[in-house]
C-alpha cells in the first residue's frame, strides 16, 4: 500500500479543531458510531481545508496517532512536575518533559503546536 503525503502542522492543526467541534455538538452529543463521528470531522476539517485528498480513514489514523503522542507527552510532563525545583517556571517543566519524551520514546514530540 503506497504511503500518502506528510502532515503539515496546519492540518494536525485543523484536524484537532475539526475533532473538537464535533465533540463538542450538543445535538449529536457522544451516541454516534465511530464512522459517523469521523465523517463529520472530515466535513469540518474540509472547511478548514477545502482542497485535501483526506478521507475521514486517514482522519481517524492521525487523530489516534496524535491522542497516542499527546497522552505520552502528559505523562512525561506530570513526571516532571512531580519533582519540583524551587524557582522554576512552567517553561522549565515543558522542556524536561520534553527530553523524558525523547529518551523513552525514542523520538521527539511531534504535536507541540498543538
């Protein structure tokens, strides 16, 4: 199966404002089956983004792949709050989650911008 284009971070962007607009629809509300929730996300986020080849598959893959990082990213960050240092700002506490994301995950955290 051939890889589709990169993300910008435009779109990861657009795609957590589309996932938020659509949960928070007080009509709809949370009984709506996964496939119809991502089909409404990619109406949103093709407002957002009006040209995009996206389907709400590649939506739901990347908003996973986005919840999976961020979550992580959290768990780094409560890490880090747990030891505080007198004096130190919130800045501080970011990017020493910052460096326990790389050296666990083996990567660097993707979704700041976020």
């Amino acid at each position: 199966m051939e890889r589709g284009k990169s993300w910008s971070s435009n779109e990861d962007i657009f795609l957590a404002r589309s996932v938020v607009h659509v949960s928070h629809d007080h009509i709809v509300g949370v009984d709506q089956k996964s496939s119809k929730f991502y089909y409404r996300v990619l109406q949103q986020f093709q407002v957002f983004v009006p040209n995009s080849n996206r389907t709400s598959d590649t939506l739901c893959n990347r908003w996973k792949e986005i919840q999976s990082s961020c979550s992580k990213f959290a768990g780094h960050f409560a890490i880090s709050l747990a030891d505080p240092k007198s004096g130190q700002q919130e800045d501080y506490y970011i990017e020493e989650a910052l460096e326990i994301y790389v050296k666990f995950e083996k990567s660097s955290f993707k979704f700041r911008q976020i």
